[in-house]
C-alpha cells in the first residue's frame, strides 16, 4: 500500500499504533483515537492525530481525497464490558452510524476489526455485551452495505500479542499481563477457571500483514486473521514456567472460538510467529 491516504482509528492504541506505523512509511495517515484504550499513546512521527471519538470524523478537515478507512477504535475488552455496559455501546454501535456515513458519502473503503467472539462457544449463555455489541457492528455494515455502493472488508482478530501490548490492569492483555508479572518476580499467574479455555494466540505483526491484504483485495465479510496454534491458558502459563493461581470463572468466559481464516489464506496470508518462540525469547 503507497500514497494512499488513510484513516485509521484506535490509531493511539496497541494494534491501531502498529498498524499506523506500518502504513507511515509509504502513505498519508491520519489517526483518530478517544484514548479509551491507549493510557500509553503510542504515537509515530508525521502522522496527523486527532484525540476525539470516530463518531467525531465528519468534523475534521480532510484536503486529501480518503482511500482507506480502517476501523479498530472500539471498547475491546470482553469482561470489563459486563461492569460498563454503557461505554462499551458508546464506544461500538454508537460511532458505527458515523463511520458508515462518511465512507459511503466519500468513497472510502471501510477495513473493520470485528471479533472472534462471534465464534465462541460458551460454557454459557452470558455473551459478553462487547460480543454482542460487535456483532451488531458487523450486521449494521454488511446490511448497510446490500442497499448502498460501500465498499467494506471485516477482520476477525484472535487474541493479539506483541511487544507494546498494554500492560494496564483494566484494560491489559493477558500475555502482556503474564510478562509484566514474571518480571517483577510472581511465582505464580493468575488462571480464571476453568484454565482449559483454548485460545489462538496471534503475534501483532501477522495481525498487521493480513489486515492489509485484505484491505488491498479482501471484499466482504468473514476475513479471520488467527494462528493456527491454539493454546489454553493453563499452556500459557507452562510457557511462562510459573504454577497457576485459579481465580473464580467470570461472566462471557468462553471455551474457544472456531478458528475461520480460510478467506485471509486465500489472499495470500499465512501466520509466521510462534507464541512459545516469543514468550522464551521476551524472558531472556
């Protein structure tokens, strides 16, 4: 992707930022964040940022003409969903119309992170308000687009680490949590119950590469970007060499998520990193 001009929210946090800098080299960017989810502000040299809401995009002034419109500043935390259901929705289904609006008015492409949670299998029936919110994102698109002309790709996202993950306690993720952890001494990691629940353990930078292969020629919905190794946490935690400290099982826990990503791996795609590989080599 050259000298295109490109938005991209969440563009502050940690996979927007990764991808803002990728896109940086060669391309006009523009980020958009509230900094709900980037207590750290990850920022990259010559792009523009504006610090508001994507509902807000319609307000900001645009010389360029805008190529690609890619979506990843929503709430994103599963279980911190159910204590602020509210944020979530004003964080999802509230900006959506905007964006919506604004590609269509514009001609831009929409890139859309969705969730995999849209394929979880739950050891009940309490979805999480975040799955539930996402996947009313993903229909509100998809039916938007069959009466428009909006051009639209939807990424699913699996459980992405990588070096600059967050490390805050609400918001975190649970490798980075675990790093954190480890080398401030912990002996033992914290396990939500059962332990069993399996995960596709997916590095940022195989995130990024698919992400922008279907941005280039992806069309539609049902791009899934997840490795093909599936770990459960209790795994992780042998990974981490450290004995687990079981916690009580929480709201919107889910055993698994169906790995699709046979879309992505027609386009080209193939994850490259391995979960154990950068957990020994970060431990070092």
């Amino acid at each position: 992707m050259h000298n295109r001009n490109i938005i991209v929210t969440g563009a502050k946090g940690f996979i927007g930022s990764v991808l803002v800098e990728k896109l940086a080299k060669n391309n006009t960017v523009f980020g958009i964040d509230n900094l709900i989810h980037a207590p750290n502000k990850h920022e990259v040299a010559g792009v523009k940022y504006f610090d508001c809401d994507a509902s807000e995009v319609s307000s900001i002034s645009f010389n360029e003409k805008i190529d690609y419109f890619f979506h990843l500043g929503e709430y994103s935390r599963v279980e911190q969903s159910f204590e602020e259901p509210m944020i979530a929705f004003q964080n999802t289904v509230e900006q959506m119309p905007a964006v919506l609006d604004f590609c269509l008015l514009h001609g831009i492409k929409l890139v859309y992170s969705a969730s995999s949670t849209k394929y979880a299998n739950y050891y009940n029936s309490n979805a999480s308000p975040y799955a539930r919110f996402k996947k009313i994102n993903t229909k509100m698109i998809t039916n938007f687009a069959s009466s428009s002309n909006l051009e639209y790709a939807i990424a699913y996202f699996y459980n992405v680490y990588g070096p600059t993950e967050s490390k805050d306690h609400k918001y975190g993720t649970v490798i980075a949590k675990y790093m954190e952890l480890c080398n401030n001494g912990a002996e033992d990691l914290p396990v939500t119950l059962p332990g069993t629940q399996v995960r596709n353990f997916t590095h940022v930078d195989d995130t990024i590469e698919g992400l922008l292969k279907i941005a280039l020629i992806g069309s539609g919905d049902g791009y899934g970007i997840g490795s093909d190794e599936a770990y459960s946490i209790l795994d992780v935690v042998k990974m981490f060499g450290k004995k687990p400290k079981f916690l009580p099982e929480k709201l919107g826990n889910r055993q698994n998520a169906e790995l699709i990503t046979e879309k992505t791996k027609a386009l080209g795609w193939r994850p490259k990193r391995s979960l154990k590989k950068y957990i020994e080599e970060s431990l070092k």
